[in-house]
C-alpha cells in the first residue's frame, strides 16, 4: 500500500508546529520591587539568592557592591524595600533589613574585607568633603576601582550624622567604625579636623584634586525663637535646644541630667530618637507632633508625621507620650527657668504654596509642663567656606550628595547618591555615557506571579530586649542562624528564574529544554500556547508577538 503521507507514521519531528505560533515565550530577569524602591538599588534578590543556598560571604559581596554599610544599615535603614515586598500578598514581607544586618555582623565576626576591583591606579584624584554616609559611599566606589581618593572632614571622628545623630540603643558605635575602617582599609586618606573654607582653601582643592564631591550633610538645625514661634535661626535660649544639639551632646558621651519633665517638638525621625534617649535619661517625655498620626489618611496630602511608624511604635511602647496635630504657640518661664510650652491646636500643616507651615486654632490653648523644651523641626546644609564650589556643577568637575541634595534625610539615601556620583565621575573621566542596570526599566508585581506555588511561611524577627530603658544598649538583636536561613528562603525571586522546573514540566509540546543554569525554548516546536509564562511562579517568562 502506498503511504499517503511524505513521512513515515509515529514520529512528529517534521512537523515544525512553531510555525503556527502569533506570540512566543521569552525568559526575562526582571526588577523585583524590593529593589526598585531600594533607594541605594541593591540587588537584593541576588544576594537573597546566595544566601539561600548559604552562601554568605558571596551574598555579603553582591551587597555591598552598592551598599558597603549592611551592618549599619541593617539597624537604621527604614527599608522600604520591605513595603514594596510581593511576599506581603501572600503572608508578610521577608525580613529583608535583618537580614542585611545578618550578613554585615558576619562579615565583622568573619573580618571579611572588600576586594579592589581594577589593580591598577587611575590617574584622576578625587577630593570627597565630608565623611558620612554619602561621602564614604562615593570613596568606598572610586577606591575600588583604582582611584585615588581623599576624604575631610571638619569633625574629629569619621561618621557624620551616622556617628553624632542615631543613638547607641539602634547603632552601637563599635558596628559602625569597624564598618568605616573596612572601607577606608582600601586605601583611601581621611583627613579630619579639616574644614574646607578654614584649614584648607577652595583653591587649593581645585588645583589638587580632578573631581570633587560635596558630601556635608544637614548638621545645622533650624532654631526656635520665641518672640515669633518660628524658626529664625538665632542661638537657642535657656531650658531650650535643638534635637540635632541633644543628639550630638550625648552621642559624644556627655553627661546629660534632664528635668523631670521634657517636651520634645517635631514629627520626624529626629524627634523620636530624641523623645527615646530623654526616657533613657529618666525624663517623662511628651512630643508635640504637628502632623497627623499614621494611617489617619487626612483630607490634606502630606500632613501624615514624617516618622517611620515603626520608631513611633517603638516610642510609644518606652512610654512617650505623643500628641498629635498640635503646635507650640509660647514657652511659658518662671523667671530663667522653663515651665512648660503653651501649645494649640493645629488648624493647616501647609500653607497655600505647599509649604510646611502650621497655622494654629486660636481659643484651643493647653498647658504642658516641662522643664526642657528640645525643638526637632528640621535641619540644612552649612554652606560656609564652600561659596564657589556650591555655585558650579558636574561641567567643572563638582558633584553635590547626600542630604544636602536631597529631601529624604535618609542614611540609605546618602549611600546611594555617593554610588551615582561615583558612577559619574567615571563616566566623566571616560568620556563615556552613564549607564545603570537596564532591569530596572521592568518591573514585576505580585499580579504577575502565581503566588500559590509558594507555601505560607512566618516570618522571623530580631528578639527585643526587656531592659531597653536601663541605659543605651542596643534594643533589638540580630536574627540567629536558623532564623537567618529560613529568612532567606522565604524570598519569592520576583521576575527572576529559581529553576523550579514548571515550564519545563507543563509545556505540551517539550519546546522546553533544560540546561544547566536554567533553560531555553525550541522555537520550532513552540506553539505559543503561553502555558509556561502562565505557570510561572516568579513571573519570570514574558508572552511576545513573533514579529519576523
């Protein structure tokens, strides 16, 4: 009998069925969403990756390739990282902070040290002012890579606001100079005691130095008066001090005695610290927060108190007493001494503009007694002896980080524009256009996975210390080593490939083949059905019409 058929019967391999398909698969490795709001973009998946399978010292590298603080940041940070977590959608977010803390106390146990990328010296010499995060980032970056860096600083001790502003009870200072030490063991010259504009000149760094980056901070607060009730920058009278002052005083070990009574003013992180450390002092504390408390969701857009809700929380449970929309209108004194604020009722946060400005209901008057007033309303970059160097820009070789560049106030903010500006100036001194990574530029949101695939897990945290009001030791401990490894393991690898298999295990016409490291897809098979992006746990596979 004659066959009808070109081909012999029990076999389809001449049928290229990928032939038929409109739309075809296509592995992508995307940016999960801890990232993408990480404001010094780690790859926190990554490094998540790595320690997942217990690899620790190379989790720790992929960290500190943008971040060289995770012991420091581990404590401090507010990670927002952890807001934007899809694993949230499923049970809760994965500890990602504690386990940034987890790898940096590892790395200090361990006396890991950061490796030098390029050996050989660049030519190009950098001059970084100021030694806080975002300074230190910036020569952390540059050193690696070869170049020749020096930082000054106009205080006695590396730090910046790291050092003088975050209390003992969330950064122990032992934890944040060994993590300065590690970044400056790569060669790069600190120079302290050295205020640009007073020990050394403007000029004298443009002729020395190829590139500078201003990395000064906030350090000068902004100061009550009281004839008007506002900020006017005068020198603070008796019974009354900034937070940034309170804040340097004790971090610098100086005896504070308090009054009974303290009063702190302000809605930020500033004024948290400062309300916690007078408890710890022994003062009954009362904050005066102009703002409205978290989660009121009040008609007007930004009048929510500024401070991340975990330090409040944290506050509330050391018995601060917080009052919420209110304003101080006077201080009332006997004689010299302090009494108390009179304060009032908050009527606008904001003026017209959109400007922070408090308008207070007249006839709403209230008694608070204190024998301190210390006053957290914000805090601005001291500009003095920098006059030339803060008018020019990038075009004369001048880079300008950190809080001084910035609206956040945030210590990971800081770390993350000492990357980009780092990142610049190599770009600069290449003559090459600056590139960062092209994942960010796809997202991958819980609506995209299939978040059944992953069981349910609790997530773990740091034990709190039942003694967190004798004295200043840390509150919150680290995550122990089991609790550290299912932390890990509880990532979801948003938009990037785990290998778990499920497209190669659904695809009805084995279109996909595995290899090692992950897999690829026969295209001359491949119909374009969409079931493995379907099936897709991590959202990882993307559906593309076939355009050839």
């Amino acid at each position: 009998m004659t066959p009808k058929l070109e081909i012999e019967p029990g076999s389809s391999n001449a049928y290229h069925t990928g032939a038929w398909r409109t739309q075809q698969p296509v592995y992508y490795d995307k940016w999960p969403p801890c990232s993408q709001t990480c404001p010094a973009s780690e790859d926190i998946q990554s490094w998540l990756a790595h320690a997942t399978e217990q690899q620790w010292q190379a989790a720790w590298r992929k960290l500190t390739e943008r971040n060289p603080f995770p012991a420091t940041m581990g404590r401090i940070c507010y990670h927002p990282c952890e807001s934007a977590c899809n694993r949230k959608h499923l049970d809760s977010a994965v500890n990602i902070h504690a386990m940034e803390r987890y790898l940096g106390d590892m790395a200090l146990v361990q006396g890991w040290r950061h490796q030098v990328l390029h050996e050989t010296p660049q030519v190009q010499r950098v001059a970084i002012i100021g030694a806080g995060p975002a300074g230190l980032s910036c020569a952390f970056q540059l050193a690696r890579r070869g170049y020749p860096v020096t930082i000054f600083d106009a205080q006695a001790t590396p730090g910046g606001t790291l050092r003088s502003g975050i209390p003992s009870y969330r950064l122990p200072k032992s934890v944040l100079a060994s993590e300065i030490d590690a970044i400056l063991a790569l060669g790069i010259e600190l120079r302290l005691n050295s205020r640009v504009g007073v020990e050394v000149s403007e000029s004298d760094l443009l002729d020395a130095f190829d590139a500078t980056f201003l990395a000064i901070g906030t350090q000068r607060p902004r100061l009550y008066s009281e004839s008007s009730g506002q900020d006017n920058g005068t020198t603070p009278s008796h019974s009354v001090m900034s937070g940034i002052d309170f804040l340097y005083r004790l971090n610098r070990g100086e005896a504070m005695q308090l009054p009974k009574q303290v009063a702190v003013v302000g809605g930020g992180n500033t004024a948290i610290d400062v309300a916690r450390c007078a408890r710890r002092l022994g003062a009954a504390v009362t904050l005066l927060c102009p703002q409205d408390p978290h989660g009121s969701h009040h008609h007007d857009l930004g009048t929510e108190m500024p401070a991340s809700q975990q330090e409040v929380v944290e506050a509330e449970t050391e018995g601060v007493n917080l009052r919420y929309r209110v304003g101080v209108r006077r201080l009332v004194r006997s004689g010299e001494h302090l009494s108390g604020v009179e304060i009032a009722h908050v009527d606008r946060v904001h003026d017209r503009h959109g400007h922070f400005n408090p308008v207070l209901f007249a006839g709403t008057e209230e008694f608070i007694p204190a024998g301190l007033a210390i006053f957290a309303i914000g805090q601005e970059a001291d500009w003095q002896g920098l006059g030339y160097l803060s008018q020019v820009g990038e075009a004369e070789g001048v880079w300008i980080g950190g809080d001084a560049a910035s609206q956040a106030k945030l210590a990971v903010t800081a770390v993350g524009s000492g990357y980009k500006a780092a990142m610049s100036m190599m770009a600069t001194f290449k003559n090459e256009a600056l590139l960062f990574d092209a994942r960010k530029k796809t997202k991958i949101t819980y609506k995209k996975m299939q978040l059944h695939y992953y069981p349910k897990q609790s997530r773990h945290e740091g034990k709190v210390s039942e003694a967190r009001l004798s004295g200043f030791t840390e509150v919150v401990k680290g995550l122990v080593d089991d609790n550290a490894k299912h932390e890990a393991k509880r990532c979801l690898s948003c938009g990037v490939c785990f290998e778990c298999d499920n497209c190669w295990h659904f695809c009805p016409d084995a279109a996909v083949i595995k290899k090692e490291g992950g897999y690829t897809i026969d295209y001359d098979y491949c119909k374009g059905c969409g079931i493995c992006a379907q099936e897709c746990p991590c959202g990882h596979i993307e559906m593309e019409p076939v355009t050839d």
